[in-house]
C-alpha cells in the first residue's frame, strides 16, 4: 500500500508568498556596488522582451564561461549582466572586456528574473543577446538606450 502524504496547511501560504513578484525597488536593495551602469524599470522590461524573442531564435549566450570565450572570439552583442550576484569576483572582469571590445553592457537587478527571462527556471547571472533579423527593432531600442547610459567611472 501507498501512504498519502499530508499536505501541511502552511505549505499554501508559502507557495502564495513565495509566487509573489519583488517590485523594482525591493530588488535594487540587493545590488552590488559595481553595479554601474544600472537600467532603468523600463530598459529592464525591454531587456527582458528582447532576451525571450533571442532565445526563441537560439541568440543568446548564457553563462560566465560561454559569454567570455564568446567575447574573446570577437562576437557582438549586449551583454546584461545580473546586478545581485554574489560574490562579485564570478564576473567583475566581464565589463572590462566589454569595453576592451567596445561592446554595450548594462546591468539589471535580479538575476532570477533574468534567468526566467531565457525560459530557464535556474537564475543566470550574465547573457550576452545577439542580434537577428527576427527581432531588430527592439534590439535596436534596447542597443540604444543602453548606449545612452552614463558611462561608469
């Protein structure tokens, strides 16, 4: 015979509270110090539309390890890159490397978001988004805003 497990009642008041979104400001209580430069609620959303219609096109690289070898071959792209990881030596070098290549990067504040951004259910803490004609509009709103960001000291 099967036993049935009981579900404990507390177990549904933390599924309800654990479902529950983080507003914008609640995550940039999280963010590292070299978090610079940081986009705006708007510029995170569009980052985030651009990055689901890239993984549809299979146009992302995801990951410290795949992004860096990448740039270092030389490919193009925007890098956005998780302002909440920890610790910061995992990928404090990549913004380095994007501006010895002259490539945009920005920052946003959670890296489970960004990771629920590429389909995955594991938070990512850095993507590198290629363009594609599928989706060029938008990448290039996004290139542009990002461009347009305060360079960090």
């Amino acid at each position: 015979m099967t036993k049935i497990k009981a579900v404990p009642e507390d177990s549904e008041a933390q599924a309800e509270g654990g479902s529950e979104e983080r507003t914008y400001e609640e995550l940039l209580v999280n963010l590292n110090p070299i978090a610079q430069p940081l986009a705006s609620r708007r510029l995170t959303r569009k980052l985030y539309k651009c990055i689901k219609k890239a993984v549809k096109q299979k146009q992302i690289r995801r990951g410290v390890k795949e992004v860096q070898k990448f740039v270092n071959k030389g490919e193009k792209g925007i890098m956005v890159l998780a302002g909440d990881t920890l610790p910061i030596e995992v990928y404090c070098h990549l913004p380095v490397m994007c501006e010895d290549q002259n490539l945009p990067y920005v920052y946003i504040p959670s890296k489970t978001d960004l990771g629920a951004a590429t389909g995955s259910k594991r938070p990512t803490c850095v993507i590198m988004v290629k363009p594609h004609e599928d989706y060029q509009e938008i990448y290039d709103k996004c290139l542009e805003e990002v461009q347009a960001l305060p360079a960090p000291l």
